[in-house]
C-alpha cells in the first residue's frame, strides 16, 4: 500500500500540531508496511499511490490544489481536518480580512468533504460540528489522537517544581499573552515553549518579568518539562485536542484546557476548562490549578485509551476497506 500524506508546504519551519500529526501517520502506517510519503508540495504526480490523504481544512488553499490534483487523477482522496469554526475568534479579535477569508473559503471546505472518500475527526464532537455545518452524510471515521508510548519515560514522577508550562506555537490564537498576565497577577513563573513567526506578540509575552521563552523544543526535551511543571495550561481559542496537552498528561502533569474544541472529549472531569472569552476565567482557573494536587487518574486514563496504536488502527482499517473497494 503506497499514500501520500499531503500537508502544507512550511509544515517544517512553521511546525504546529498538524505536523505531528502528519508524522505520527507516517510513522505508524510504516510500521503496518505501508509505503509512505509526505507531500509538501513538490509532488504533482499521483499516479503511483493508492491514497491521497490530506491534512488540515484550515489551510485551506494548499489542500484545496492537492484535493483537485488527487481529483484530476482520479485517486482515492481522504482527510485528516482538524477542524473548528474559527469564526467566533476572528469577530472577537477584530480580525475582519481574516473573517472574510474563512466565510469565502467555505464553499471549497465543503467541496473537499463531500469529495473525499473518507473524513477522520480526531473527536466526536469534531465529527458532529463537520456533520452540523456540512453535511450529516459526510462519510466520517473518528480517528482520535495519541501518544506513543514507546517514547515517554519510565522510572517515578519526578518532584514538581513552582512553574507553569505551555507548549504551542506564540501567535494570538494560542492566547499566550493573556495566561502571561494571569500568571503574572499570581506570582507565578511561566514558561513558554514553541515555535514563534509573530515576534511582537511573543515580545508583548515577555515584557512580563515572570515569563520565560526556550524556543520550540523537540518531544524529548519537553519531557522533563511536563514532568516537573505544576500544570500545562493551552488556554487558546480552540484545541482540537491539543498535542501537547495529550504529552503532558502522559508525563504526569496536571492541565487546564481551553473549554473551546474538543479537549473535554479526552481529558473528561480530570482537567481544568477555561473560557477565553470570558475575562477573569483563566487567572481564576490557573489559581484553582496551582493548588492541584498531581491528577494520577488522569495520566492512566490518557495511557489507557490514547496510545498512538489503538488510537490509529481505525485509519488503517478504512485505508483497506479503500483499497478493497
């Protein structure tokens, strides 16, 4: 079985939770025997490959050239969304251009997900929303997101120390400067781990004496992060669930979510949700976290029902129900 994962073209130099995704993909679909390559846009001819699978509905003018090159070919086409209505956050940020944007682009959103051959929301609640604003027929499969196992530490938690964590990219979405200044009005240190292109908004996060900023750090380097951090907060205007939010909980770190996507689908009552939209919730929701005690369930429920494996295997079942067709 031969697919191709296509994906944006800075997915590197811009990485986000869509790339580990796209890697998590390859790696697991090249662990069942399947032959995997990951498109970025130097591939046009498809001719070779049993799938087409996408990545992100978002970005929506790299997937739409993929979905019609796939389409010209007469390829199976699938996709990975990782969708949410971003609407709500572009009126509240007053972005209108970017408003505009996302309401034109949703013809082609909705082109491209009645034309696929297979959807895979990584929650239900994605599915539903996709079904809501797209249609309820839409041929979906929810493949949850997971952790592998095979790279998170053993031996015993090590001892927390007074820090607060958040690994995700710096720009406004992320929502990092208002946990900036919540952190600040606690007295509480904060470090700030992830890729930045807007420096002025990662410089408005650190004009705050308590922040600290260590750059985008690989999965390894992290781990001793999540492991002593007295909590890991994405406090963001949408997490579908959040990547580093699934990391962290597998180490053993406490986490306040943002109550906007699908983050309660997997953490359930073992984590704290604040609304970004609501001033005060999230100073007053970090104050709640900062006197938690270590969540242990909640480790073993992410270890229990989020391990890459089990999470994947509906993706590679539908692969062959495709190829059987």
């Amino acid at each position: 079985m031969k697919i191709l994962l296509c994906i944006r073209s800075d997915y590197l130099s811009n990485p986000a939770g869509d790339t580990t995704l796209v890697m998590q993909t390859a790696k697991y679909l090249q662990g069942r025997g399947a032959e995997i390559t990951v498109n970025c846009g130097q591939y046009q001819d498809y001719s070779d490959y049993d799938a087409v699978h996408l990545f992100n509905l978002t970005r929506i003018s790299e997937t739409y050239v993929y979905f019609c090159r796939a389409r010209r070919q007469r390829k199976p086409v699938v996709i990975t969304p990782i969708y949410w209505d971003l609407s709500r956050f572009y009126r509240y940020s007053r972005c209108a251009e970017d408003l505009r944007q996302w309401e034109a682009y949703a013809p082609f959103r909705r082109e491209i997900l009645s034309g696929c051959d297979a959807i895979y929301p990584t929650s239900n609640m994605e599915r539903e929303l996709i079904g809501r604003e797209y249609g309820a027929s839409l041929p979906q499969t929810v493949v949850y997101s997971g952790i592998d196992l095979k790279e998170l530490p053993d031996g015993a938690p090590m001892e927390r120390e007074d820090y607060i964590l958040c690994a995700a990219r710096i720009c406004p979405r992320k929502n990092q400067l208002a946990l900036a200044k919540a952190a600040y009005r606690l007295g509480a240190r904060l470090v700030l781990v992830g890729a930045s292109n807007d420096p002025d908004y990662l410089n408005r996060c650190l004009v705050y004496p308590n922040v600290q900023y260590k750059g985008a750090l690989p999965f390894q380097r992290l781990v001793p992060l999540y492991q002593t951090a007295r909590m890991h907060v994405l406090c963001g205007f949408v997490e579908t669930p959040g990547l580093a939010n699934l990391e962290a909980a597998a180490c053993g770190c406490n986490i306040l979510s943002t109550a906007e996507g699908s983050a309660a689908e997997y953490f359930e009552d073992m984590a704290l949700y604040c609304d970004p939209y609501e001033e005060g919730d999230i100073p007053a929701k970090l104050e709640a976290g900062l006197t938690q005690n270590r969540q242990p369930r909640l480790k073993a429920h992410i270890l229990e029902n989020f391990c890459l494996d089990r999470c994947m295997e509906p993706l590679y079942l539908s692969y062959c129900s495709l190829r059987s067709r």
